[in-house]
C-alpha cells in the first residue's frame, strides 16, 4: 500500500511540477505558492515512501543532478521558444525532488549512524 501511494505521490509531483512550469506566468502568486508547497509536500511522501534502503545512493546522485540542473534553470530560458517553459519545469523539479532528498539522506545517516 505505501509503495503505491510512493508512486502516486512522485507521478503527481512530477505532474504539479509540468503545470507549474507550463503555466507559472499565467497563476497567481497565490496560486503558485500553494502549488509549490504542494509540490514539497509530495517531494517529503516520496521520499519516506518511495526510496528504499537499496535505492539511496542512485536516488541521491540523480537528486544532486537534478538540483544542480535545477540551480542553471534560468540558462534554458534563452531557448527560443520554450526556454521559459523548459526553465520552469525544471526548477519546479528542483523543488519537488530536494524535501525528498532531505528525507533520504537523513535516512541514509540515520542508517550509518546505527552502524549499518
């Protein structure tokens, strides 16, 4: 049941994640601040569901990729076209994958912390 609910919660972060990125000159601030907290809140259910023990460490890479990714997101924006849309997406990535990064590497250090 939670690895179901994991799955949900990361296809729908990704999902809130497009629609900001689509649409965020369109919403309202107030809007995208819901949709953004929205969007921390799954990244922390996906990250206490989602990842297992065994899938740390390439979970924590491709977060560190997509964070870093993340951080160059105003780079795209000089893509004709859909740079503005490309930055969007991305840095909503950003934002959806770091509370579960967190999560998971605390997990993580919790883990080596008890000695394994």
């Amino acid at each position: 049941m939670e690895s179901k609910m994991g799955e949900w919660a990361f296809i729908l972060g990704v999902l809130i994640a497009v629609v900001i990125g689509l649409f965020s000159s369109k919403l309202s601030i107030n809007i995208q601040g819901w949709l953004i907290l929205l969007l921390v809140v799954v990244g922390l259910i996906v990250g206490l569901l989602n990842i297992t023990e065994k899938e740390t460490t390439p979970f924590l890479i491709a977060s560190v990729a997509l964070l870093i990714t993340g951080t160059a997101g105003d780079t795209l924006k000089i893509i004709p076209l859909i740079g503005d849309y490309l930055s969007g997406i991305v840095q909503a990535i950003a934002v959806f994958v770091t509370p579960a990064a967190i999560v998971v590497a605390l997990k993580a250090i919790r883990s080596l912390a008890k000695g394994g």
